[in-house]
C-alpha cells in the first residue's frame, strides 16, 4: 500500500492533534502533590496546558 504525501501529511496532523489534547488535559488533569515547593511546577503545567489547547483549536 503506497500513500501519497498529501495522505501522510493529514495522518501525521491527525496524530499531532491527538497527542496535544492528550498532554494538555493530563497537564491540567494529572495530579501532583499539594507541597508548596510544586507551585511553581504547577502553574508551568497549566500554561503549557493552555498553551497546547490554543494551538489544538487554532489548527
């Protein structure tokens, strides 16, 4: 089976897709310990997170 390039371009966007929603939500979602040494750590997650949910929703 021989895929053109525009066909493996949509599938590799398509995976992309997947993989962003799928980090963002565990960035928001995941949970980590309620220390305050994470604070800084977590509020990187979230804006990752919402850095990766722009980018899905733009694309």
């Amino acid at each position: 089976m021989i895929c053109s390039n525009k066909e493996l371009y949509n599938e590799s966007l398509g995976i992309a897709l997947v993989l962003m929603l799928f980090f963002a939500f565990y960035f928001l979602l995941a949970r980590t310990p309620d220390k305050r040494i994470f604070t800084n750590y977590l509020r990187s997650r979230r804006l990752m997170a919402g850095a990766l949910l722009t980018l899905t929703t733009t694309s």
